[in-house]
C-alpha cells in the first residue's frame, strides 16, 4: 500500500489529541463539541439509523 503524506499527518493529529485527553473518548467528545460550539458554524446532526434485525426489530 502507497504512503500518503497527508493521512499520516491527519493520523498524527489524531493520536496527539487522543493523547491530551489520555485516549478517554467521553473527553475527547467533549473537546470536538466544544471546538465546534466555539466555532459559530452549524452543524447537521442527522437521525440514529437502527440496524433491523430478524423478525423486523430494531437491535
């Protein structure tokens, strides 16, 4: 598989904020909702889709 620079730097990005949070992802949530709440834009929060399962129930 070919390296890309530019996903090894996003992958980067990632474990280094993962890392300040000590890989605690309610932490890590709550830092995205806040870098996004500080950043006047709006965001589209789309519907949970529930797998079905056998017998039509959701699961």
């Amino acid at each position: 598989m070919r390296k890309d620079s530019i996903i090894d730097e996003l992958h980067e990005i990632r474990r280094d904020h993962a890392r300040r949070f000590g890989h605690d992802l309610h932490k890590i949530f709550a830092d995205l909702k806040d870098q996004e709440r500080k950043s006047g834009k709006k965001f589209l929060a789309l519907p949970v889709k529930r797998k079905q399962t056998q017998a039509g129930q959701c699961g």
